[in-house]
C-alpha cells in the first residue's frame, strides 16, 4: 500500500508520502530516466537509455500557468537527463503507455529502436 501510495503522490497535485521517515514523490515522466543519477553514482563508462515517455504535443496550449511551468521544468530536467546517454533509443510507440493490453506492440518497438541503433552501438563499444 505504501508503494502505490508514493507512486501516485504527484507533484502539486498530491502531498508526498510518508513511508518511515521518508517522504517519495512520483516522477511523474520526469524521473523515469535516471541517466544522471547512473552517471553520478556509478560512473559506467557507458550508458544506453531508452526514451519511453509519450510525447503530450498540444498540451502546454491549454495548461493554465502554473501547470505549463511545472511542465516546462519538468521536460528541461528530462532533457538533461537524455544528453547524459552516450546513446538513447527512441521506440515508435502506436498506442498510448498505459494499454497494457498492446505490450506486445511495446515489445517490439523497443526491438527495433535497438536493432535501428545497432550501429552506433557497436562503435560505442569498439571504443573501449
């Protein structure tokens, strides 16, 4: 129970859960990846991420102002997060992330952003 409630503790919508003397907030789309914190903690000589957020194009156009700001924060810090890869896949998702029952089409979109990236990969390898 404690999980699901810091998983769903959404920034400015939600407080924060207190789990023991922690408090979790959920990342929304923001943290989900961690690139930098890789980076900083365990130095890996390379790191390969796999951009799987949607991509929300018209909604700063209706977000009142303090929601498009928490957005636009949000999606700077998650650039950053993808410029710390050495290399990023982009899978071509045809559905949106929470059709659990279109997995299979996950799948296979996560294989052929690799198989695509393949190449660059095995140069960044040939580095070492």
């Amino acid at each position: 129970l404690d999980a699901l409630q810091a998983t769903s503790a959404i920034p400015v919508v939600f407080s924060p859960a207190a789990i023991g003397h922690d408090e979790f907030i959920d990342l929304v789309a923001f943290g989900a990846l961690p690139a930098r914190t890789l980076r900083e903690r365990y130095h890996p000589d390379l790191l390969v991420g796999t951009d799987c957020n949607p991509k929300y194009g018209g909604i700063r156009d209706w977000l009142p102002g303090g929601w498009k700001e928490f957005i636009e924060s949000g999606l700077q810090e998650y650039e950053k997060s993808q410029q710390a890869c050495d290399l990023l896949l982009h899978p071509a998702f045809k559905a949106g992330p929470f059709r659990f029952d279109r997995s299979v089409d996950f799948v296979e979109a996560g294989r052929a952003a690799a198989q695509k990236e393949l190449p660059a990969l095995k140069k960044l390898l040939g580095s070492f």
